[in-house]
C-alpha cells in the first residue's frame, strides 16, 4: 500500500503539541517506517537472491527429516 499523508491543515495555537504539530510528527513517523521497511525488503530479496545462487556451492550432505 502506499502511503497516505496526513492533510495537517493550518496550524492552531493552544497549550502543548497542537492538532497541527502532531499530524506533522505523525507524517514524519510514518515517512521513517515506509522507508526502513523499503530498505529492509530490498535487503531480504538481495539475501534471498544470494543463497538461491549460493545453494549449489553445498555439497557432502544429505536430508534429514527430524519428524
């Protein structure tokens, strides 16, 4: 799914984080995790790619089915 910004709207000025400022750091949290996760799944289908190529290079074992 992509990601969905917040529509923040105009800021309001009352006591603590505002409804504005918390929208903003929600968008800023959310942007943070949609990136790591891109990263992470880059990764996994890299490392996945790798063992797929490197499974051959094992030799000298036989299954084992332990059930």
């Amino acid at each position: 799914m992509a990601q969905q910004p917040i529509i923040i709207g105009t800021a309001d000025a009352k006591a603590g984080d505002t409804l504005f400022s918390g929208a903003t750091k929600i968008n800023a949290n959310t942007t943070e995790l949609y990136t790591g996760v891109a990263a992470n799944e880059a990764a996994i289908v890299a490392n996945a790619a790798a063992i797929v190529a490197n499974t051959s290079l094992i030799t000298g074992f036989t299954k084992t089915h332990w059930f």
